[in-house]
C-alpha cells in the first residue's frame, strides 16, 4: 500500500485519517441495493450504537450528509409537536436555534455563556417559569466554538424529572467522551462519521431508543429526505437506506470503526487528552491562554485568545501553518478574538509539538513576545 501526504489537521473536522481508511474506500463498484451492501450497513449500525448505548434498546439511523443533517433529522422528525428548549452557550447551539425557526417549531431559547457551564439551578427555574410545559431539550455536548462540555448526564436527570425527552448533538464527542445514553437519559443522540471516528466526512447517523423512533408520528410530517421514522423503517424492513447512500465512505468508516474497536474508545481519549495537555502547556508557554477552564473543557477543541499584537493576522498565521502541512481554524464567534485547535484525528503528542514549533516561529516573526 503506498503512502498518501500527510496533513496534520487541527481543524474540529474532518480530521487527519490513517491510510487504512483512505484505502478503504478503493473497493469494486458495487450497487449499494445489493445484499452485501446492506450487510455492511447493519454492521455500522449496530457497532456505532454499541459505543454509546445496548444495541437491544437502540439502533442507529444512518444518513447520507453532514452532521447537521442528523441534528435536522431529529429537530424536523421528532421534536414538532409540542415545546422544544434549546441550550445556546455556542454556535451549534445556535444553529439548532435556527433550525427550529426554519420548520416554525414551537422552541424557546435558553442561552447560557459561551465559556461557563450551565447554571443547572437557574435552568431548572427557567423551565418551571415557562408559560407552558416543555416537551423537549436540545443540547450540544461538546460546544466546539469553545471547547466547553456540556454537562449532560445533569441534564438528562432534569429532563426526566420534568418528563421531557433530551436531544444530544455529540458530534465532536462521541467515539471519544464516554456517553451512556440510558443513564444519561438521551433519547436521541447525532453525531457523524468524520471527527472523533477518524472516517470521512459524508454519513451521519441518529441513535435513537427504539421504543421512541418506533411510536408513530400522529402530526404531520414537516420533511422527507431527513424523516428519521421513514428511514429508519424502510432500513429495518429492506436493510437499505431510502436513497443512494455515500458508498465508499461507508467502506471507510466500517474500517475507522474497526480501527475504534482495536485503539478502545477510553484509550482513544487518553491519547486526544495528551495532546490537549501538550497544546495547552505549549500555548501558556507562548504566553497565550485559552477561552474555557480545563475544568471544564471537553480536551477535543480548545479556543485559543488570538494574540495582544498589531502585527498579528489570523489569515497569514493560518497561511503560514497550511504551508506547512498544519490546518487551523478560525474562531467561530465574532466577538471572542479567538482561533481554534483541535487534537481530533489520527494525532499524536509529536504533532502538537510540531505545531507548537511552528506556532513559537511565526509569533517570533511578528514580533509578538509572552513578557
């Protein structure tokens, strides 16, 4: 097998792959209606739903689209007949937000900090003042404008006790945070395969308890492409999706999911937690700091403060780094001054360093200086 370049991507997605799945995805063309076929999506379904959940309770309801097609999904399918509260501490916060508004659903908007947990307590109250009762929660786990976790087993444990079904986008932490969805009481969880999996962008999937995804829908449904109980429906009576699903990547992430399996999900974390601690050691030492108390912080994505110096422009540092071999991002909220660093992926401690080189160079280019 020959060697593809490798880029270091320390963008929250999609991340730097190993050349295992790469190849992958170079496999006989094959109709995806064919039986064989079918049986590579079972399998996925039912490994993806293991990681976060009892495959007897769960399943799993794969898209073809981003992970924001999972969210849609949910939002569109499930929540439209009856209250939705949506926690916006960050940008896919809000982008729920606009979601709900585009399908006219009935939602309210809690907004929490954007670099504090959530006040539980005064959640709590907001709910017993709403005019009427809330049916559903949508949260992020992992805000990736920041890098703050949400803590959702705490929420989980107020949804049911004010009888309200929990939506979890876990986009940027599963396969890598531990979840527990019947303790955490989520009943529907979106994620995709192109972040913490380590396959590539282009499937989306919704773990969803069965005894909710099989009730059937009394309102109208308000899409159809996303219909979450069509899809999941047409996949358990024919064992394919309802339309032409992205082949190779498919192959690609039965491969990254192998890959989970041999590495451990836990095992995966520690290696993402070492790299966080390297990056953050690194940045202090370059006398910079980060938006949200490690505490705090999900160790996946980490906002960092743009630099106190004229000279400094994110689009030549970003230039700067692309050139060689390392992608960053830029911060995704307009008022926080902040570029972001991911240590998702294929990544090891020795990249962080070399990106933390590379980072001191540049600085030292614009004349910027920790004292």
């Amino acid at each position: 097998m020959r060697k593809v370049k490798r880029n270091i991507l320390l963008n929250p997605g999609p991340a730097t792959t190993t050349d295992t799945v790469k190849f992958a995805q170079i496999v006989p063309d094959i109709c995806p209606r064919e039986k064989e076929f079918g049986e590579i999506m079972r399998f996925i379904s039912s490994e993806l739903t293991s990681i976060v959940a009892d495959t007897e309770d769960y399943t799993t309801i794969l898209f073809g689209g981003s992970g924001t097609a999972a969210v849609e999904s949910i939002l569109s399918s499930v929540m439209n007949d009856g209250v939705i509260i949506i926690i916006n501490n960050g940008a896919y916060g809000k982008r729920m937000c606009a979601i709900a508004e585009a399908y006219g659903l009935d939602w309210v908007e809690y907004v929490s900090p954007l670099d504090q947990p959530i006040q539980l307590d005064q959640f709590q109250l907001f709910i017993q003042k709403l005019a009427q009762p809330a049916s559903y929660l949508a949260v992020v786990h992992n805000e990736t404008t920041t890098g703050l976790l949400n803590d959702i087993e705490s929420l989980g444990a107020i949804c049911k006790e004010n009888k309200m079904t929990m939506m979890v986008d876990a986009m940027s932490s599963f396969s890598a945070i531990p979840i527990e969805m019947s303790k955490m009481n989520i009943s529907y969880l979106a994620a995709s395969s192109n972040k913490n999996l380590q396959g590539m962008a282009g499937v989306s999937f919704v773990v969803a308890k069965r005894d909710e995804v099989e009730k059937e829908k009394k309102t109208k449904p308000t899409n159809y492409y996303l219909n979450l109980y069509a899809q999941y429906k047409h996949f358990k009576q024919t064992g394919q999706m309802r339309f032409t699903p992205p082949v190779q990547t498919m192959y690609a992430l039965k491969q990254a999911i192998q890959e989970v399996k041999e590495e451990g999900v836990k095992e995966r974390y520690e290696r993402y937690s070492q790299c966080w601690e390297t990056l953050i050691a690194g940045i202090k030492k370059l006398g910079l700091h980060h938006l949200v108390a490690a505490e705090h912080h999900s160790k996946i994505i980490t906002a960092i403060v743009e630099p106190a110096c004229e000279a400094y422009d994110f689009d030549s540092m970003h230039d700067y780094l692309y050139r060689n071999g390392i992608t960053i991002y830029p911060g995704k909220h307009a008022n926080l001054n902040s570029f972001r660093v991911a240590n998702i992926g294929d990544l090891t401690k020795k990249d962080i360093e070399h990106f933390l080189t590379l980072l001191e160079t540049y600085l030292q280019h614009i004349g910027y200086s920790a004292n």
